[in-house]
C-alpha cells in the first residue's frame, strides 16, 4: 500500500467525499459565496450543478461543517429515480419523521408539523437534495409545494439542490418548472480547475496526510496531469493514486513525467507493442535475490534506452502478476536449497553425538534469517498487489 512506502497517514486521493481534504479552487470559492448569499436568505432554493466529480459532494460537506448545529437543522436526500409521492416520503425521513406505512398526505403533514415546530424554536431548516437530475418532474414540483409552508411571512424550509449538467440543462428549458425556476435565489456551476490549481490541490492533500516532498515530483507533470484530468478533482484523484501506486511498486523517490504517462496508458486500456520497445522476454531474475528485489528485478529489467516503454500500458499490471509468480518459484527453490543445507546440519549433529560447532550454530541462525526475509518481502509486496486489485485494477485486469 502506497500510504505505508511513502509513509502517509492516510490515503490523500480517496475518491470518497471528505471535507477534511477541502480544496477552495476559484469555482469553488464562488460557489461557496453563492451558498452564503442563498443561505442568508432563508427561502427559496440554490441550485449547484458540475461535472460528475467536479467536488459538489465535497463542497457540502464543508459547508455542513460551517453551519450551526443549534440553530439549523439539516435533511439530506441522494436520490435514485424519484416520483412525487416517495420525494415526500424520503424528505420525511431525512428529518428523523417516522411515516412509514402512511400515505402522501400523513406525511406532509408530519413535514409541516415538524417546519412549524422548528421555527417555534427558532431554528431553521435546509432540505439538500443531491443527484437531483435523477428526480422526476413530479418530484422536483412537490419540492416546490414544500417551500410554500410558512409561519406568517416567514418561509420554513429552504432547499439546496446539487445535480448534474444535465439538470442544469432541464430546469433552464423545462416548462414545467417555471414556478420552480422563479423560486432559485442563487445559482453557481462548478467549472474544472485552471491549470495552474491542479498543483496547489494535489500538494494540498498531500500535506493533509504527512507528505514532507517525499516522493519528489518531477513539475513537468502539471500541465499533463491537467490536461488528462481536464480539470475534475475526482479524475486529478484516480491519476494519482495510480502514479503514487506504481511509485511505491517501483520503490520510486520521485515521481516522473514518464511514469505519468505509463499510468495514463494503463488506465486508457491501449497495449505497448513489440515495437514499441517491449522486448520479446526478460532475463529471469537472479534466483539468491529475496522475493521483493527478484520483483523489483522484474519491474527495473529494461535497457536504457527501453526503459520508458518497459513501464508503459497494461503490460505493467503483466508484468507484475508475472514477478509475483517468479517471486513464488524463486522462493520455493531457495526454500528447497535452505532444507538441503538443513539436512546436513541434522546429518552432521548425529555424526558430532547431537552437538554443533559454532560455526553451524552461525549457518543455522543465517537460514532462519535469510527464511524470515523471503515471508516479510513476499507478504509486503503482495499486500500491496491485493490492495491494487481491490481498489484500483479494472475488471478486465482482474
């Protein structure tokens, strides 16, 4: 695992949302100034929309960390395809609201309730709906009827929903939603990173795990690194899990543009061929080396000048099931070497009355050395092949 080699904390690059890794890009800092003005407002709705990974999951979890817990309460909806009557059901539910078995109308009026007595203890109330381009028509309008609940002239319920472009496209166009439409205070879309933010986020999140500049990366990796991402944090994210991965597979202290680029053809699928530069076979690796160098041999055993194609496409994720397998072989025969020198040292006990000479005392003590090295290189380097195919390999490579 790369956060071991390299000796991070924690994952940097997970793909999951964590509002601790919170990057304010120039997109996302007007978006967070939009959220402000809506949320001031107290009514209405902000509307969020992006590029699937664009970091609008991201966004709200750091706002959540902003907004008061005493004085507004929080119902949170990621949606799957919704029709009206189970948005009013999920929307209770988000709240704590118990309308299981009830039917559309039980259940406004345990939302309304709920709206009323919040507002009575001066609180207020976000309704955020997420993947909103997956919600029917019908079930963005009962969003709308629900902003119509008040106490007075004072709205209860102020929805933020996060989507799609998709849905940005929809509710510009739909006529449907033209009461919907009316009702959005505020509105931002999360645009890619500049080029020039791809590595202040990167170094962002690195020192949020512990990293000190080891591994060192090379800077002509930047303007690439963008222009294969195109800007979207979650895609920045895959990338460099996979470059931070082959650097701790090649035991690498700095990370280079050709290693970017031999990631880059892993993760697009295309092979390296035969004249590429791949040579036909490779010299096996010397069979006295522990499990992890014989794999590093197999990984590093190119010509200078073949080196850059030796580390390129899917025949890295070959090469290293075939190191793994040499790795075995390698250990079964130095195992079977080690027993043979075992056996003459039991032969030689008995010939010495069950007594050893110093110098066997030293020879034995060097197997059981050279044996607890073969188990630790083998059970390091295949934590971290398992931990790539888990998390990272396609379903093709596996």
């Amino acid at each position: 695992m790369y956060e071991d080699f390299y000796g991070f904390s924690e994952r940097p690059f997970q793909l999951t949302p964590d509002p601790a890794f919170y990057f304010e890009s120039i997109t996302h800092k007007k978006a967070l100034s939009y959220l402000g003005y809506g949320l001031n407002q107290g009514e209405g709705f902000v509307v969020i929309t992006g590029e699937v990974g664009a970091g609008k999951s991201t966004l709200v979890a750091h706002l959540r960390q902003k907004l008061d817990g005493e004085q507004m309460t929080v119902g949170e909806v990621v949606t799957s395809a919704l029709d009206d009557d189970e948005m009013i059901h999920v929307a209770a539910r988000s709240f704590g609201l118990d309308v299981a078995g009830g039917d559309k109308a039980t259940a406004l009026a345990a939302i309304e309730l709920f709206l009323h007595e919040e507002a009575r203890n001066g609180r207020r109330v976000l309704l955020i709906v997420d993947e909103a381009q997956n919600l029917s028509i019908g079930a963005l309008e009962e969003l709308r009827m629900l902003s119509n609940f008040q106490l007075g002239s004072h709205p209860l319920l102020q929805t933020l929903l996060l989507g799609q472009p998709e849905f940005k496209q929809l509710l510009a166009k739909s006529e449907e939603l033209e009461q919907l439409r009316q009702r959005v205070i505020a509105a931002h879309h999360l645009d890619a990173m500049q080029p020039g933010e791809v590595e202040a986020y990167v170094t962002h999140r690195l020192r949020h795990v512990g990293w000190d500049g080891a591994p060192e990366i090379d800077k002509a990796i930047w303007v690439r690194l963008h222009k294969a991402s195109g800007g979207i944090p979650r895609k920045v994210n895959q990338i460099m899990t996979r470059l931070l991965l082959m650097g701790a597979l090649e035991e690498r202290a700095r990370l280079d543009a050709e290693m970017l680029e031999a990631v880059l053809l892993e993760m697009s699928g295309d092979e390296v061929s035969e004249e590429a530069g791949e040579p036909a076979s490779k010299p096996r690796p010397d069979r006295d080396l522990p499990a992890a160098d014989a794999i590093a041999r197999a990984h590093g055993e190119t010509t200078p000048d073949s080196a850059t194609a030796g580390r390129s496409g899917g025949v890295l994720l070959n090469r290293q099931i075939k190191a793994i397998e040499h790795a075995f072989a390698e250990r079964d025969r130095h195992l079977a070497r080690l027993r043979r020198e075992v056996e003459k040292l039991a032969a030689a006990r008995e010939e010495a009355g069950g007594e050893l000479s110093g110098d066997a005392d030293k020879r034995l003590a060097d197997i059981e050395r050279r044996l607890d090295e073969q188990e630790q290189s083998l059970r390091h380097v295949l934590t971290m092949m398992i931990d790539y195919f888990e998390s990272q390999a396609t379903r093709a490579a596996a």
